[in-house]
C-alpha cells in the first residue's frame, strides 16, 4: 500500500531555491531517506524506494551527502583492519 503525506511551507520557499514545486518536493523525499538510512531507521532498500530512486542511484546519492553505506563503528572498523 503507498501512503501519501503532505506539508505546508512557504511559498517563497521556492523563490529562495529557485526550484519547482516538482523538483522541491523531491528533493524533500531524498533528504528525508537519506537521513533516516544515516540514523539507522531505514535499510538501503526502503530509504531507495522512500527517495523513489533505484538502490544503485541511492548509493551515489548517500555519496553526494557524506554517508557511507557501511555501517561499522570504529571498534568494528579497527577489528576488521587488524584481521585484514
């Protein structure tokens, strides 16, 4: 089943970012998956199907914003180095 939400902003919004509503609302979408799947709230998948983008495309994305898609902390990371 697909939900559909809304929001109210300012309409001056889009004069600010010299963008469509189209291209605003999706850019909300992306932001949105992008930082529920940096939070751990979302796997790759559903934050991909959330941003409405295939994973491969969601993976440059996560690289265009700073978030890795490995989710090792640095005890993790280190552990997995030694053993390298």
């Amino acid at each position: 089943m697909i939900k559909e939400a809304s929001f109210k902003y300012p309409e001056d919004i889009l004069i600010s970012l010299k963008e469509d509503e189209d291209h605003f609302l999706q850019e909300v979408k992306v932001l949105a998956a992008v930082k529920l799947y940096e939070l751990n709230r979302l796997s790759l998948g559903k934050a991909a199907n959330l941003a409405g983008i295939d994973k491969y495309n969601f993976i440059k994305v996560l690289g265009e914003h700073k978030v890795s898609i490995f989710k090792l902390d640095r005890k993790q990371l280190a552990r997995d180095v030694e053993n390298a």
